[in-house]
RNA sequence: GCGCUCUUAGCUCAGCUGGAUAGAGCAUCGGUUUUCUAAACCGAGGGUCGGUGGUUCGAGUCCACCAGAGCGCACCA
C-alpha cells in the first residue's frame, strides 16, 4: 500500500465513525474521495477532497465540513507538523521528519517489494502479443507493441502475477501459400539458374528469402524442387520454421522472449475450430446468412454471398461476422475464435492481446465472441499500440513492402540499440502516434531520456564505488540517524509516489507511466546532486571520505526503485557510463 | 457513409480513472566545472488545453454536436 491510500483509510475510518455518531451524512459511494499529491506551490506533502465530496448531502460549505475534520485529525495523528483547509475546501497535510524516517525503515526494510501492488489479488494473465505473419523477419512496425506486450507482461509480473506470453503463428492461408512459393522459386533461381519471377506481385521480394531458400536447400539435400504441388506441404513447413528462426532472433534482440507459441494450422487440424462453432451454434450465436452492403459501398462491386456467420450484433458489432468463406473453408476469424476458445480452456483469468493500429477495427469482434464464449464482458482487453513515425534526417521516412524498402528490427538494433529504442517506444501513451527520430534517439545527453535515468543511476553508483560499496549488494546497516534535509525530503516524497506510479500503470495497462516517472525522479536527483557544488553539506561523501548512513540508506532507496523501474522497462541500469 | 484513436506552449509530449495558479523536454536567450560522473544543474520568456454547448460546488479530464489528423470498414491475415 502506499502513504496515499494508508491515509484514505484513516480519513474513511474517521467520517464512518461521525456518520454513526449522527453528525455526519454519507453518501452511498465513498469512491470520489481521494489523498493525492498537492501541487508543488504549496508546503504540504498530501492533500484530501474529502470536505468538498461530503459538502453537497451535508449541506454545508465545504469549508466548514473541513475545519471540523482538521481537529479531528490533528488531534489522532501525532506525525503531523501542520493540516490547513485551503480555499476550496481542500484539506493539507504536512508531516514532521519523523514520519519520512519512519517511511525510509520500512522500505528499507522490505525493498524488493516496495511498489508492488498488493490490492490487486494473484491472477492468470495471458498476454498474447506481436503475432506477426511468419513470412518473414519484424520491421520497425512491430517493433512498439512487442516492446509494450513485453512491458505489461513484465509489469503483470512485478505485482506477482502468473502470466503467460503467447505468439499466435498464422502459419496457415493465401499468405503462407504465396510465402511458401517465393521460397520455392528463389530455391529454383539457386537450383536450377532460373530467374525468379519478379513480375508476380503475389510473391515476396525481399532478399531474406534466398537467404532461407539456401538454409533449406542446405538442410534438405533429399528435396527436390520441380513441381510446387509436390513438396509444398513440406516445403510450408520448412519456411514457416525458418521465418520464425529470424522473428526469435529478432524478438530476442528486442530482448523478449514468448512462453509459447501456438500454431493456427494445428487449432485447424486439431478441428477445434468445428468444436468451437457447435459450441455457438448451442448458445445460438452463428446462422447461415448474408452480409448486407454498407451503405456507402458502390453496389456494383458488393458480392452478395450466404454464408456461416457469427452474431456480433448482439455484442454491439455493427455487423456480423462471416466465420466460413464460400468454398466452406475457415477464415481467419474462425480460427482466431478457436484459439481464443483454446486460451479460456486453460483456465486464465485475463487474456491481454496487442494489437497494432491496423487491427483496432477487429476488437470489436474478437472481444464479442470471447464474450459469448465465457460469459464476461471483461475477460478479454484489447491494447491498440498507434503508429509509429519514422524520422531520418528530418523527415519522414515511409517504409514500401513492395520496395523492399523497409526497415528491420535488425537495422534498428544496430543502429540505436535495444535499450534506446524500448525506452523510446514506452515514454509515450500508446494511444498516441510516436515519433521515432533516429538522431535523438542515438543522441547521448539528456535529450535523450535514457541516458538521463541512467546517468543518475551511475551516479548513485559512483559514490558506492568511491566508499567501497557495490551498489548491488544490499545494505547491511541496522543503526540510521534520521536527519534528512529538505531537499531530501523533497526527493523522498517522489519515492513515495512510485507505488502509485506501478498502481495506474497496472490498473490501466500504461507501462508509459513507468519511464515517465524516472525521469521524473531522475530529475530531482540530478538537481539535488548539483547543489552538492555550492553546499559541502549536500555532498554524499564529505572531506574526510566518509558517508553516513543517512545518505547511504537514501542512495540505497532510490537506486532501488530506478532499478525496478527498469527492469519492467527492460533495459540495463549500468554502473558506470 | 460508418467505426476506432487522437487534437494541450513554436516543435515533441506528460497530466495518476472530475480538483487548487495546466507541467516537462527540445528550440531561443542568459548563467554554473580546482571538490562524489557537466550524458548534469540554475534562471528567463512562451497557453483561448481544436471549436461550441451541456452536466456540477469544480471540466484539459465526463456527455452532445461540429472541425481537423491518423487507422480501419466483405471470403486478406
């Protein structure tokens, strides 16, 4: 819990405690009362509405409401230097040092655990993200929601959650097909010096593939490649592994890592997808029909076709959903139905999908029929990650399939690293396009938030290293002074909001929270630290090499906290830059 | 035409599920190194929170309408 919430309680426990004497009225729902974060501008360390929230049933100012609770309070809380009402009928609070020495013990007594939300109970999350054709290695454009699948699942962790990280393979359709044959003319052009024929626009012209086609040829010396009918089966399986080699490799280069991945051809093999549709035809939720034209559409072009459909509509869709193409094989709704079916069947309590920007359209759908399949509206939340803008040399730089003219994970790991680019994609809102300028992101100063925060961990570093400590290690130190200045104080109370921080990220699923805050406190930090330059006594270590503990345990605490941050961020805190 | 997301300082964006005088960075201008890492710090200017209404003690935040940007809208995946 955090300093916030422990006084929401006492604050709830005080009004409760009126309301059954009778001076009291309260209202049926208590949720719009809140301890927050005063604006800086004033001298006081936590703020509560709850005068102005209890005003309108009590007819009474909200004013007066606060002045008689201010006495209360201050007369039960001993910790407390001065409570003032404030204009609007806010009620300020501000501690005596002894109540953020008690705040240091106690973190620095269970560390690892400060900031794990522990209102949340344990829960089975499955998170299923980047999901990219296997046809080929990731571009830049699956970059930010694998980065921000990998983040929600790292921060589901860090409050002790059990959670699983899938990969949905769509190894299976038209695409995989036209995959398989441009594997298969490239290994011609190999073969038997045929030219490969470029003019097909259904093939996939980029380079990779020779590079597979080489790789297979190599592996499978038995294959012959004269007729496509022949080995495609074969064939199929052997460049979907061989895509999937390279997403791994690039996955891992944007260090993550999937717990599983599940095969769209083995749910349709398995005819899960038949078991999933009796199971709707049961609740009466898929009929034999036709989709009607949007309003808009030429009718010229529109195809009128009856065929085997899901009722979105009742969910709220604005149509219905065709789960069998004409020549009755699946789509690829159904199959997605099946293995959505296949993760409610292993028992998990959330399933998270990201999604990028092009998908939003599908949510809708998808979260219906996990609807209809589990009887909760809540079981299934969809994240859209927005586009991500390109920026090289000033401009934007569109990336072209057909081209070829695209850039991979690859070129962006090489040229701005791992750590760079998760830091970046995450220090925005996900519902937000981003711009990715390749110049700021390499930058090395402070224009770069990464090497912000982890030059205040360096920091920190250093003054354990000059002592020598290791920053690392953790700290035995049983006896603490408790003498903390202002200034410290004033870093402290952002220590204090880290719970807070980890608790609206998780709650919403906005690891950008995390990064944000960093800086944030990176920022109080580095500021603290330059007015060791006209004040001796802010310096860590003073004239004679010694630290006191008081500065060690408060190094401690910080260092700790931005080490936690980035670890769900994903990248390294080095101890040195 | 419909749906989803967005619109906050010159630029890029935060704003903690309705709170107080709306905050950062970049850019601009001016300052800070015999001392723990200057990849840092301090100061200055910069705003009709896209627009109009509404809800209430109180709106950048919620609702309606309008304008603009992006994405999507059949058996593709």
């Amino acid at each position: 819990m955090n300093i916030f919430d422990i006084y929401l309680d006492k604050i709830l426990i005080l009004i409760k405690k009126l309301s059954n004497e009778g001076t009291l009225v309260l209202p049926e729902n208590l949720n719009g009362i809140n301890v927050d974060i005063p604006p800086s501008n004033f001298d006081c360390d936590i703020s509560t509405n709850v005068a102005m929230v209890l005003s309108k049933i009590n007819k009474k100012a909200p004013i007066d409401i606060a002045k008689t609770l201010v006495d209360l309070i201050k007369s039960a809380d001993d910790e407390i230097e001065t409570i003032s009402v404030v204009k609007p009928g806010f009620i300020n609070i501000k501690f005596k040092s002894v109540y953020w020495n008690n705040f240091i013990k106690s973190i620095n007594q269970n560390h690892i655990d400060f900031g794990v939300n522990t209102k949340e109970k344990k829960r089975k999350y499955l998170v299923e993200f980047v999901s990219a054709n296997p046809t080929g290695p990731l571009h830049v454009g699956h970059c930010r929601g694998a980065i921000l699948g990998d983040v929600i699942s790292n921060l589901l962790i860090f409050n002790k959650h059990d959670v699983s990280k899938e990969y949905y393979v769509n190894d299976y359709g038209n695409q995989i097909i036209n995959f398989t044959k441009s594997v298969y003319y490239r290994a011609r052009e190999i073969v038997y010096n045929e030219k490969f024929p470029i003019e097909n626009s259904e093939l996939y012209p980029g380079d990779y593939l020779i590079e597979i086609a080489k790789n297979i040829i190599a592996t499978n010396k038995k294959l012959k490649f004269d007729k496509f009918e022949d080995i495609s089966k074969k064939l199929t399986l052997l460049s979907v592994a061989e895509s999937l080699k390279l997403i791994k490799s690039n996955l891992s280069n944007l260090g993550i890592t999937h717990d599983k991945f599940t095969s769209e051809t083995e749910i349709i093999f398995n005819k899960e997808v038949e078991k999933v549709i009796e199971k709707l035809k049961e609740k009466n939720l898929v009929y034999q029909g036709k989709i009607k034209a949007p309003k808009s559409e030429n009718d010229e072009n529109w195809i009128e076709r009856e065929q085997l459909l899901f009722k979105a509509t009742d969910f709220g869709d604005d149509k219905d959903r065709a789960l069998q193409k004409s020549d009755k094989s699946w789509t690829y709704f159904a199959s997605d139905v099946a293995y959505h079916n296949n993760k409610l069947n292993r028992g998990h309590d959330v399933l998270i999908n990201i999604l990028g920007a092009d998908h939003a359209g599908y949510i809708k759908r998808i979260t219906s029929v996990v609807e209809a399949l589990s009887g909760d509206k809540n079981k299934l939340i969809c994240k859209v990650s927005q586009l991500v803008k390109l920026i090289k040399e000033g401009k934007p730089f569109k990336m072209s399939k057909r081209k070829g003219d695209y850039i991979t994970v690859e070129d962006l790991i090489s040229e701005v690293g791992k750590d760079a680019t998760r830091f970046i994609m995450l220090n925005r809102s996900s519902d937000v396009e981003l711009d990715f300028d390749f110049a700021k992101v390499k930058e090395k100063s402070k224009d770069n938030p990464l090497y912000y925060v982890q030059y205040c961990f360096a920091r920190i570093s250093s003054v354990y290293r000059h002592v020598g400590l290791d920053i690392n290690k953790d700290l035995d130190i049983t006896k603490f002074d408790f003498k903390y200045s202002i200034d410290e104080i004033k870093i402290l109370k952002k220590v204090a909001e880290w719970p807070k921080c980890i608790e609206a990220a998780s709650l919403r699923l906005e690891p950008h929270r995390i990064p944000v805050y960093l800086y944030e406190l990176s920022s109080e930090f580095h500021s603290y630290w330059n007015m060791g330059k006209d004040d001796s006594n802010k310096r860590f270590i003073n004239d004679k090499k010694i630290i006191s503990n008081d500065k060690l345990v408060f190094l401690k605490i910080i260092s700790n906290v931005i080490r936690a941050g980035m670890n769900i961020v994903g990248v390294a805190t080095p101890e040195k830059m």
